[in-house]
C-alpha cells in the first residue's frame, strides 16, 4: 500500500494508500495540519502555533488546547503506524517520507513543465499541474493570517501557471476548436481579474487563433477602455503586441475552408446518420451535452457535404452577443453589414445562400441564442426553398419540421483511438506504451466524452495511466475547458432547475423520476428533469424511463452541492429513499409479485450498493441505517448469488446495530445462513443459535417461524442432525399458516430438507408439498425450491425418473424467476443425474449449460461442478482417461478455491478410478486413501463414501468393506444441491 496523500488545494483532506479519506476532526486540528504541511520538514514550535491559531485567545488554556488538537491529529493520522506526527525539541512537524503533499507536488510539477522546450509537452504538463486543483486552496478553514497569505500565494501560482500553460498553447499552434475551448477558459480568468492585462493579451491570441478576429479586437477595445477608465492608463506592449497580431491579419471574412481531416477520429456510424438526415430533412440540430462534440459532427458532415459539391455556410455563434444574430452571419457569409437595418440586412443575405448547389448553413453553438436563431432560420427556410440549416446547440431549436440529432458519448473503441491519437501527437512513445485497458479505463473516468479525452489524453506524458484514472474517479476533477463547457450551461439554468440538478448528482446510476422526487424535495421536480434532458444535462432513456448523468457533469454537480452545503441534506433523502426501496421490495419479495421486485432492485442495485458504501463509513445511525436496509435485502443477496456481499455486509451490519433492533435477530440469522453456505467460520453456526434465541425471546412468531427455518436447514448443511432437529422442535410452536404464511412456508421447506437427512424421504415429501401449497401464489422462487427438496425425496425412495422431472421445473421457474445463480445448481444436479442415467447426450449439453454461466459468475464451485461432469463424461463416455485426469484435478482447483474439501474428497476417488481402470492399483490406492483423509478432515461423514467403495475394491482392504457398510448405514445422505456427485453412480453397487 502506497503512503498518504495530504491535500490543501480545496478541501483540508488526507487519504489512506487505497484513496480512502481519513476523518480529521475538527476545524483547529484542520488548520494545525495545514501549518504543519506548509512548514514540512521543518518543525514548528509551540509559541508559533499558538499565534497562528490562537492568537484570538478564544481557549481558556491555549496550551492545553494546542495538546489536545496534536493529540487529535496523532489519532486521526496513524492509518499508518507510528504516523507522520512527529515530536521533537523544535516542535511539532510532519515528515511526508513515502507520503505525498499536493501543493509540493504542485510546486514541483511546474517546475518541471516550465522546464521543458516543447510548447506542446509544456502545455501538457501545465494542465496536468492544474487539474490537480478540485476547489479553492484551504477551504473550510478560518481566515487566519497564515491561511490568508497562503491562499493568496497559491492562487497567484495558478494564475501564472494558467497563463504560462495559455501562452505554450497558443505557441503549439492549436486548431480552432481547441483554441476556442481555451478562450472561454482564459476569457473566465480575466473577468476575476480585470486588471491582469497578460490574461487579457492571452484571450486576444485565443479568440485570434479560433478565427474570431473580430471579436479578438472588440475584446482589446473593451480591455483598453476600462483600463483607461479605472486606472487611467494605457495598455501595455504586450497586449498593444496583441492587437497588432490581429490587425496583420486579412481583413476578409471568406468563408471558414473545410476543418482539418485530423481533428475529427471516429463517429463513422453517427456521421453517416447525420450526412443521411441532411437529405430527410431541411432543420437538423445536433444536440448533447457539453464537450460531447457536437461541433466536431457537425463540421465533419458539413466537410463530407462540400466534398459532395454542395455550397456551405460555417458560422460560430460563440462570439455573438443577443441582438447581432443577422450580423454575425452576414460577416460570416462575407457581407459587410455596415449599419444596414434588420430587414434590410436579411435581404442580403438570401442571395448569398443562395449561391452554389444545395446550400447548407451550418450554425454552431446556438444555446444562448436560441430564440433568435430559430426565428432567423424559420425564416431563411421559409425564403430559400433549396436551403439546409444544421445546427448545434444542447436543446432543439424548436422550428417547425426540425430534426433532433441527440449525440452521446463515443464508443469505447472510439474514445481510445481519439486518445492514442491526441497522446501521439505530444509524444509517439508514450501512445505506444499506453495498454488499451488502461486508456479505457481513463476514458470511461471522463464518460468517454471528447472533449474530455482531448483535456485528459496530454496528462499521460507526465503520469502513469492507471494513477490518472484512480485520481480521475476519487477526486472527480473535471478538466478546465470542459468544466467552463459544463459551467457556461449550468448558469443558463433557473435556480430550480440548478438544485435540482445538484441534487440528482447523488445518483450513481440511472434513476426513475420518482426517485429524484424523494432525493431533491423539490416541487416540480419533473417538470425540471423534462428541462435538464432537453437542454442535455441529463440524458433520458425511454425504453427504461430513467435519467442519467454523465461523470464529468455529475463531477461538477457535486462540487456545486458541497459548496451550497445541500449535501448532508441531500445525501439523507437519498438514503431514506433506498430504505424505503428495501422495504418495500423486501416485502413484494415475499409475494406474487416478487419476479417484478427482483428485477427493480437489480436494476438499481449499483445505486444501493452506492448507499451502503456511504452509510458504512458514516456516524453510528447511518452504519444502523445501513445494518436495516442490507437485512431487508436478504432475498436479493440470495437470488441474486450475491452471497458472500451479503455476508459481508450483514457482518457490518451486526457490529453496528443496537441489539434491541426489530431487524436484529433476522440479521443475525440471515449473516449465519449465508456464512455456512459460503463454507465460512464455525462462528456462522454460532450467530444463528443466537438468532432463534433472540426470536423466541421476543415473542414474535413470525421471525421466530422464519430464523428457526434459517437455522435448522444451515445446521443439516453442517451435518449437525440433532441441533437441526432441536431447533426444529423449539420454532414449530410458531408456524401459523394464516398470519405469516410466507414464513410458515418456507419453514416446511426446509424442514423436509431436515427430514431427507434423517431418513424419512416420505415425510419429506410431505413437507415439500405443503411448502409448495403454501409458497405456490406467493413466492415461485420459493416453490420451485421446493422441487428441488421433493425431488431430494422422490431419489431417496428411488423414484429417480419423478425426481429428475421435479428438478427440470424447479430449473425452469429459476430461470424464469431470473435467479440464474439458484437454476445453475438445479443445473449442476440434472447433469450429475444425466451422468448417473448414461444419458451422455444430455448430460454434455447441460454441462455446457452451465459452463456459461460459471464462467459468466465465476463461481468457483460450479467451475469445479462442470469440471466434474466434463471429466466422467470423458471416462466413462468416450474412455478418454488423460482429459479425465486433467478434468478433475481442474475441478480440485476450483473446489480448493472456494473451501470445499468434501468436493476435493469426491475429485481424489474419482481419480482413484482413473488409475484403476488404467491398470494402476496403486496410484488408484494412494488416491483413495488420500481422499479418505480429506473426507475426515471435511467433517462430512458421507465424504468417506467413494473412497471407501475405491479401497473396499482392493484385495488387501478387507477393513475398508466395514468401514464403507457403516458409512452407508450411518452417515446422513448427502444433499445434492450440496454436492450431488452420488448422482453420478447408478446405486451403492455400481463401480465408480
């Protein structure tokens, strides 16, 4: 594990090796690790922290206080003992060995980049300098005079690096697009600082190389006019250095020639959509959200249709302010409006479009324009009958007839060759170092967003990859150009429609319109969603009816969250919501509806996971909140073969939770079940006799009709008949078929489950049935369950042929039902039995069958499970004894794997029979008895079964006959949706 990071540039921060904040309470202690930093490696002495921090004389005891705060911060830090709080005669310091700080880190980046000759890989580095800043320096911190200074030190360090990264821009020659994007960057800065004339030089070089000349000189007039009125000065040669740059160049206003072939990767399926509906339809605007690269689509299919002959008409309305719509295009048509009314001026332009053949007008970036640019275009259509107008903007135009192109991000394909091609450009050996899933995964950190990738791709010439990424997704920074991008949108907005916005961005995945409702506690919480998809700050998805946010807008929508100080607020509507989502899905689980609330819990279960997550690290009520929601989810950790999350969880949840919880004793049988099933600790069995203890004690039939089931069936999984049957005979005075039928049922399952282990198949029947009559219009998944334990007893009365047939519509209703983890062990079963049955045939078909999704899950039993029947079809099939071996000693891994020795057991005496039928006694005889002391070590007493038939085979193992008749007599019959490879042989006296 890495050592930690201490962060000042935004929030007072530090995190563990794996990214993981450290709580640092209080703001104090905040500011004494922030002096300390600032000081690093030098101590600081007592009397000068107490005039930093307390020179108001707020505390009683200033000294104790100072004690108290290093005692605080020593705890807080010691995620890695000792900790970097060191002690000394100087003072207190921190020593960051093996530790990193970003505002050294910072300091040493820029360094670094201003030392290198390249514009382009000085650019570069530069940006990846500032993108290290996610908020203002310190903040949360009160405005002592040290705080004070170094926010002014820093920000002044920004500032110089921003305009030494412009000024490398603008010398790598950047195209227009990309100058353009640092424009609105650069144009943002100067507006904070007027008075910092090298910003607005900057901007007029931007606003040159972006082919806006004229808005470059009118930004000089403005610059100019107020320095003289609020400075009385003039302006000084750089920016005068400026303005000649502009004025050299031609004066004509041609039109744009056709962007760079190079600028535009990708996108060939949405080009052709597009350059196809230019045909259809005489309106068509690309819409999308910010740096999705609607300008680079949309100047690609003007491109391809002026290869095509047509004449097009490119203008940029970024410069154009309200009100100089007309004459914005006419400058761009090169008309010279000179001072021409309205009317008169669009009189001139239709003769001008209506030069060439098929006359495209291509309109770009018409957001804050909107209404006018769509009475100008409704009117130009309306005059030129052969005209087209493309247009961008991130919400339609709104003109009768027009054609919404709705862009998304690139595909995963696209966005890592759009990556490689950009990283090439500034340096061709680390594009050949960058591994595709390491540019993937920094792609998909920015949504796979262009203009993301185009900001992000330069900083892989002065970091790892994978560092990128991880910084990408835990700090959520959003590249400078896009977050201006984002930004410029967002302000557009109406104050509801913005805190709606930042309330949202709580979602980690889709999300239906009423769970925005219960999160933002807005009214006309859907009107404003309707309003966020059409101006492209959501994207809607009709098929599911869910909204979505892309990451680098969700990045800059928290952040406004946090500085609104919504979160606490938000976040706790958020988590009463996924609460009332357990609750009620809990209880539809239970029902006949419970197919419908599987599929809605698993459709946003990333969101719940999300929750949890943020609950478990949270104050004690949000880990109890988190302890109820995840034992109301117990169904979906089962079906969803989700188990051992969920045992995990629940353990969370019994460390946190107040025994006297309603949930409390179905948490503790629920963390015991799962843990027996998953071959976990003797502490499972433990947690669920305290589980039937806790329910019996409070008297409430229900959860003790419910934990006794739990119970009794993971005591048979254990072998431990007679606790099964005590924990039985103690809950059945609970069971009550007409208040809690759910419960009832699903206790007479499992202890038919109880009665096939003791022998009694009949009785077990019995049990099966009436749990399928209970569960039948309340609960499929439940009754096909309950084929499974009939079909256990229709085998024990050797009814193989009515056991298989349960165990067919058990697999149907499972998969049915979408619990595809429950089917594959119904699976496994009819392959073990097809085996058994010499029904090659189907027994290799099921085999694939479940091979898919063992593969899928990675579930080491059915791996090992697949392996098995694979092998014995190898053998006993096709008498292929080398893919035999190999087979089962694959199946030995995986059983091995995940902690199944009475498996491994089985695999070792099959092996046995391998060598034996190759004529090799005695490496079948090692094997067997090796297997034999595997079997002994499981605890499984029907594990010693197949060793001892192998070793009773043998003419020197008169013992082993004895020892196999009491096994048989003896031992519980094993379950097969344990391990049924007692299925694979035909009776006791069949040979292996």
């Amino acid at each position: 594990m890495t050592g930690m990071e201490f962060q000042l540039l935004g929030d007072v921060a530090v995190r563990d090796g794996s990214g993981r904040a450290l709580p640092v309470p209080g703001v104090r202690v905040r500011a004494l690790l922030a002096l300390l930093l600032l000081h690093a490696p030098f101590a600081v002495s007592a009397g000068r922290i107490l005039d930093e921090l307390w020179a108001d004389a707020t505390a009683k005891d200033p000294a104790a206080a100072l004690h108290t705060a290093v005692a605080k911060l020593r705890r807080a830090l010691r995620a890695t003992p000792p900790g970097p709080l060191l002690t000394g005669p100087a003072g207190y310091r921190i020593d960051l060995s093996g530790h990193s700080f970003d505002v050294a880190d910072f300091e040493d980046e820029l360094a670094r980049a201003r030392a290198l000759d390249d514009p382009a890989a000085r650019a570069a580095a530069l940006r990846g300098a500032l993108d290290r800043w996610p908020g203002s320096p310190l903040a949360g911190l009160p405005d002592l005079p040290f705080v004070t200074a170094e926010r002014s030190r820093l920000a002044e360090l920004r500032l110089a690096a921003l305009e030494d990264g412009a000024d490398s821009e603008l010398a790598a020659d950047p195209g227009p697009e990309h100058a353009a994007a640092l424009a609105g960057v650069l144009r943002t800065a100067a507006r904070r600082h007027p008075d910092r004339e090298r910003l607005h030089a900057l901007l007029v070089h931007a606003l040159r190389a972006s082919g806006r000349q004229a808005e470059a000189l009118a930004t000089y007039r403005e610059v100019r006019a107020a320095l003289r009125d609020r400075l009385g000065i003039e302006p000084g040669p750089e920016l005068r250095a400026a303005q000649r740059a502009v004025l050299g160049d031609s004066a004509r206003r041609a039109r744009p020639a056709p962007r760079s072939s190079t600028a535009f990767l990708g996108r060939r399926t949405e080009l052709a959509r597009l350059t196809a509906g230019l045909t259809a339809a005489r309106l068509t605007t690309v819409t999308g959200t910010p740096g999705v690269g609607k300008t680079a689509l949309a100047h690609a299919a003007a491109d391809a249709e002026q290869h095509r002959g047509a004449a097009v008409f490119r203008v940029d309305l970024v410069p154009c302010p309200p009100g100089e719509l007309p004459w914005t295009v006419a400058e761009a048509l090169g008309i010279d409006p000179g001072a021409a009314p309205p009317h008169l001026l669009f009189e001139r332009l239709l003769p001008a479009l209506g030069r060439g053949s098929r006359p495209l007008l291509l309109l770009d970036n018409c957001e804050h324009l909107r209404a006018e640019a769509a009475d100008l275009t409704a009117r130009l259509l309306a005059a030129c009958p052969e005209l087209r107008v493309l247009a961008t903007s991130r919400e339609p135009l709104g003109v009768p007839g027009e054609a919404r192109f709705e862009l998304s991000p690139m595909t995963a394909a696209d966005a890592v060759r759009l990556f490689h091609d950009r990283l090439g450009r500034l340096s061709p050996s680390a594009a050949r170092a960058a591994a595709t899933p390491d540019v993937d995964a920094v792609c998909a950190a920015v949504d796979r967003v262009p203009l993301g990738i185009e900001l992000v791709a330069p900083k892989a010439t002065t970091s790892p990859l994978p560092e990128i990424a991880r910084r990408l997704r835990a700090h959520g920074a959003v590249p400078g150009a896009l977050r201006a991008a984002i930004e410029l949108g967002y302000r557009r907005l109406t104050d509801p429609e913005r805190a709606v916005l930042r309330a949202v961005s709580v979602f980690t995945a889709p999300f239906p319109t009423e769970a925005a409702e219960a999160v933002t506690g807005l009214p006309d919480t859907p009107a404003a969603l309707a309003r966020l998809a059409e101006t492209s700050l959501l994207l809607f998805d009709p098929a599911t009816a869910r909204y979505r946010m892309l990451l680098p807008l969700r990045h800059f929508a928290r952040a406004e969250l946090a500085r609104h100080d919504e979160e606490p607020a938000v976040r706790h509507r958020h988590a009463r919501w996924v609460a009332a989502l357990a609750d009620h899905t809990a209880d539809l689980m239970r029902g006949p509806t419970s197919r419908a609330a599987f599929a809605t819990l698993r459709s946003v279960f990333a969101e719940v996971s999300a929750c949890l997550d943020r609950l478990a690290d949270g104050d004690p009520g949000q880990r109890r909140l988190a302890g109820r929601i995840t034992t109301r989810l117990a169904l979906y950790w089962l079906l969803s073969g989700r188990r051992a999350e969920g045992h995990r969880r629940l353990t969370d949840a019994l460390a946190a939770a107040d025994p006297d919880a309603p949930w409390y004793p179905e948490a503790l049988a629920w963390c015991g079940w799962l843990g027996v099933n998953l071959h976990a600790a003797d502490a499972d069995a433990d947690l669920l006799r305290r589980a039937v203890t806790a329910a019996v004690e409070r008297t409430d039939p229900a959860a003790t009709t419910l934990v006794g089931a739990l119970a009794l069936t993971a005591h048979v999984r254990q072998d431990r008949l007679a606790e099964a049957r005590e924990t039985a005979d103690r809950t059945a005075t609970a069971l009550d078929e007409r208040r809690h039928r759910w419960e009832t049922g699903i206790w007479h399952l499992f202890h038919g489950e109880l009665q096939v282990a003791e022998g009694s198949p009949r009785a077990a029947l019995d049990s099966a049935t009436l749990a399928g009559d209970l569960l039948a219009d309340i609960d499929p998944h439940s009754t096909a369950t309950a084929d499974l334990v009939a079909g256990m007893a229709h085998e024990r009365l050797g009814e193989r042929a009515a056991a298989v047939r349960r165990w067919q519509r058990a697999r149907r209703e499972l998969a049915g039902l979408g619990a595809d983890h429950e089917a594959s062990y119904a699976t496994a079963v009819l392959a073990c039995a097809a085996v058994g049955d010499a029904r090659w045939a189907d027994a290799a078909a099921l085999a694939d069958e479940l091979a898919g999704y063992a593969r899928t899950s990675g579930e080491h039993f059915l791996l090992g499970k697949t392996a098995t029947v694979r092998a014995l079809l190898a053998r006993r099939a096709h008498r292929d004894h080398d893919l035999a071996e190999r087979l089962h000693r694959t199946a030995i891994e995986h059983y091995e794997a995940d902690n199944r020795p009475e498996c491994v057991a089985h695999e070792l005496a099959l092996l046995g029979a391998v060598a034996a039928e190759r004529g090799e006694p005695v490496v079948a005889r090692v094997r067997w008895e090796r297997a034999l002391r595997t079997a002994d070590r499981s605890g499984r007493a029907h594990a010693r079964v197949l060793p001892l038939r192998g070793l009773a085979a043998l003419p020197d193992q008169p013992a082993a006959a004895h020892d196999l008749a009491r096994a048989l007599r003896e031992a519980p019959p094993p379950r097969m949706t344990e391990c049924p490879v007692h299925l694979t042989v035909a009776d006791d006296a069949a040979p292996l």
